[in-house]
C-alpha cells in the first residue's frame, strides 16, 4: 500500500512538472521568432532608408548586431583551437578586432538586400535555450526566395542569434575554416591575425 501511494504521489509530481518544461521550449522558441523578426524587420528598414548616411547605417548595423548576436561566443568558435593557447591579452585583442571585422562586413554585406521582402516562416525548439528559427528572404527581381535558418540560443536568460544558415551553409563554420585556414599559413602566429582582421575591419 506504501508503494502505491509513492507511486502515486511520484506520478502527480511528474505531471506537475512536465508541463513547466513544455513552456519554457516553447517561451524560447516564441523569444527566438520575435528576436529574428525584430531584427530582420530594423535591418531591412535600416537598408531602405534612403535618408541614412552610410556612417549612421553602419552605426545601425553595428547596434543590430550587438544586441542580437552573440559575437563573443561566435568570435570562440570561429577562432577554434586556437582560443585555448591564447593569452588573456591575445583574447581581449581577437575579440574586439573580430566584432569590428564582423561589423564591416555584415553592413556592406547588407546594402545586397536593398528591396528584400523578409518574412520568418517557423520557429522550432531544440532544447531548454536552443530554438531554430526559419526566414525567407524574397528578392524584388526574383521569384526564388531565399532561405535562411538562425540559431538562437539564450545561455544568460536572453537569446542571441550565435549562427546564420544560409542554404544549409553555416556562416559560423564557414568562418571557423577560413580562420583555420589563415592561422596555418601564418604558422599559428595570433598576433598577426589579428592584425589581418583589423585590415578587413576597415578595407
């Protein structure tokens, strides 16, 4: 009789909580869509507005980017090995010469999406802090639309887009074979990647 009423009171417990962890992956994956839809909705505008002088965009691009990206975690990977044998001086130097380069990049990347029609088609859980949220990007000139998946994950309570998935490619990884590539023929030397990620900051 003990046995049975554990059991029973074990079973109630497991009904009390499984509902809790149904709503927060659901809470992340509602956080993840209105986070990608915020910031697809303020990137496209920032591109159509013509009034914008290319100074105050960056400056735009630069705050999107930083309010919804992870770029510290994004900097670690791309980096790779590499990270753990670097100096906490070496760290401090990668990470602001890689937000810099990531913003140069990204606000002429952006200025190709001038008349984008952007839209986000689903949000999935893939775990407590992880959400999967899909977009389509449909050009003005043409009727294939683009599609493109963004990672959310929310390790300190607010969810940060840490990768782009454009057509099944990662730029994130993409990133992390390009560094690897640049870091092996410089023979391992950080300080003068660093330096490369400086000159395609500002080229």
């Amino acid at each position: 009789m003990g046995v049975s009423r554990r059991a029973v009171l074990l079973a109630g417990v497991s009904l009390a909580v499984l509902p809790s962890f149904a709503v927060q992956a659901a809470d992340i994956s509602k956080e993840a869509r209105e986070l990608i839809e915020t910031l697809g909705v303020q990137a496209i505008g920032t591109i159509n507005d013509d009034k914008l002088a290319d100074a105050d965009r960056r400056e735009k691009f630069s705050k999107l980017l930083v309010d919804g990206f992870d770029i510290p975690a994004i900097a670690r990977f791309c980096l790779g090995r590499y990270w753990r044998g670097a100096t906490d001086e070496q760290k401090a130097a990668y990470q602001a010469a890689f937000q810099q380069m990531i913003i140069a990049v990204y606000a002429t990347r952006f200025r190709e999406y001038r008349g984008v029609a952007f839209s986000v088609v689903n949000s999935r859980s893939e775990g407590d802090d992880h959400a999967i949220v899909t977009s389509s990007l449909q050009p003005p000139t043409s009727s294939q639309a683009a599609k493109v998946e963004w990672r959310v994950l929310r390790p300190q309570g607010k969810p940060k887009v840490v990768d782009v998935i454009v057509e099944g490619v990662s730029m994130s990884l993409t990133q992390q074979q390009d560094f690897a590539a640049a870091m092996q023929s410089n023979g391992g030397d950080l300080d003068r990647f660093i330096a490369e990620l400086k000159k395609r900051a500002v080229a």
